[in-house]
C-alpha cells in the first residue's frame, strides 16, 4: 500500500473562466504518490468538499489511489456565484467542457478517473464523452428529467424555506443561497423539462460503473438502464434500501465495488 495521508488543507486553484476569475476550493486526499491512479470526486447538486465528509478520504485510502475533491463555481468556499446570475440550462455541459478541462489542467491531471454523484455524476459522463479519461464511476446520475427528480426538489425548496435545509447546508457552503437557489430554480424552470444528455452519453469510449439505490427520490432506476442500453462497456449496481446518497447509504459496498472496477482497469 503505497503512502496516504488525510485529506490535505483546502487549497485554491485561480481560474480564468467566461472573462472572469474564479477560485475553486479542492483538497487532496489519499495517496501521496502522483503515480498513482488520480480519481477526481465531482460532488452533487448542493455538494461540496465539505459535503463530501470522509468518503473520499477513506476510498483512496482503502483501494491505494489519489484523490481530488473540489466544490464547483457557486458551491464550498470557491467563488459564490451572484444570486442575480441564474444557472443557465447547459451549467453541467460548461462544467464538463470548459471549467474541469482548465482545473485538470491547472493541476497536471491526465486521464482521471472521474467519481461523481447526481449533477456530478451526469458532469461525469458529459466531460467523457469528449475528453480522455481512464473511465468512470457515476451514482445516482441523471441522463433525462424525470417527474419523480422535479417532485423531490420541489420538497427541497420547501425544507430550505421553511424548514431546517438552510441552516445544514450554511455548515458547508461560504455563500448558502447563492447554491442552493442557483440549484433548484434552473430545475424547476419548465425550460429544463427537455434536458437531455443521452446524445453525449452514446459516445463515452471509456469503462463505465453506474450504481443507483433502488429507493432514488430523484429518478427512477431508468437513469442507469438507459446508459446501459447506450453503451455496452457499462457495468450496472443497483443497490436496495438505498436512496439517492449510495456513498452514504451504503459506503463499504459502494468502495467496494468501484475500488475493484478501478483495480479491473488499472
């Protein structure tokens, strides 16, 4: 097992993105060797580094890997996004085409592995079907907008308003209503209904690990069929008593299972 270390202080990487500069929160964790297979956490919709908790930490530690977790533009203690600059509808296309490729290259990252979750899983898929990864490892992702995903974040704009939403999720982000509104008006705007990423999907060359809860309150098992029926790399988890959280629900059988994919693939 080669040397690992705890999560390292956050560090900021300086970005100039849209003719604007943006710093992006990320930590290291895990393996110290740069040799080592680099998997790169791409967090939820109201993730961040923080949110991530310990997940990361103790994959890497557990399988010999490094890690990178960063919060993405408007999230963590990267640059808040203004709360008078909504979300456009291709946010998770501009992620994965334009924001990751520039902090990969900032930080001297080739061909990661990329682990995502939800908005981070569907970043995910997007960045590898157009840029060289080793492969990727996606839970809970969305490739389509589904009534029962619009339902459960309606629910959520109804826990942040009047409920205890807002004060767990101020713990984790510098600016709380700036990622959470940014988050769940794009949506619930009626113009997101027709997002679609099946398209980009059908091009990933690299292996695939989708792994879904069978109790997901923001899609229907139909999210991971779908890849499967796209591409015939794609290896399935479906996970019962599992909701929309695998990594929290059922950490040691997700580690598990993407620590021998990775290993199957190395």
């Amino acid at each position: 097992m080669p040397t690992t270390a705890p999560a390292s202080s956050s560090q900021f990487a300086d970005l100039s993105w849209q003719g604007r500069g943006v710093r992006l929160d990320y930590a290291w964790v895990g393996a110290l060797d740069s040799n080592r297979p680099t998997v790169v956490f791409l967090h939820e919709g109201l993730g961040s580094v923080s949110l991530w908790k310990d997940f990361p930490a103790q994959f890497c530690h557990a399988h010999g890997l490094r890690g990178l977790v960063f919060s993405r533009y408007g999230y963590g203690r990267s640059t808040a996004r203004p709360l008078d600059e909504p979300l456009p509808h291709d946010f998770m296309h501009t992620q994965a085409w334009e924001v990751l490729p520039a902090l990969l290259a900032q930080l001297g990252i080739e061909r990661p592995w990329l682990f995502g979750h939800s908005d981070g899983a569907s970043i995910a898929l997007l960045h590898a079907a157009r840029h060289p990864v080793s492969g990727v490892i996606v839970m809970a992702p969305h490739i389509l907008v589904e009534d029962i995903g619009i339902a459960s974040i309606r629910a959520a704009r109804e826990a942040y308003v009047d409920g205890p939403l807002r004060a767990r999720l101020a713990r984790h982000h510098a600016d709380v209503d700036s990622a959470f509104w940014g988050w769940n008006d794009v949506w619930l705007d009626p113009g997101f209904r027709s997002w679609d990423i099946r398209a980009e999907v059908a091009r990933i060359a690299a292996p695939l690990l989708a792994i879904q809860g069978e109790n997901d309150e923001y899609g229907t098992l139909e999210q991971v069929r779908g890849i499967a029926r796209l591409l015939p790399q794609a290896e399935l988890l479906v996970l019962p008593d599992c909701g929309h959280s695998p990594h929290r629900d059922q950490p040691q059988r997700v580690s598990g299972a993407a620590g021998r994919f990775i290993a199957s693939h190395a």
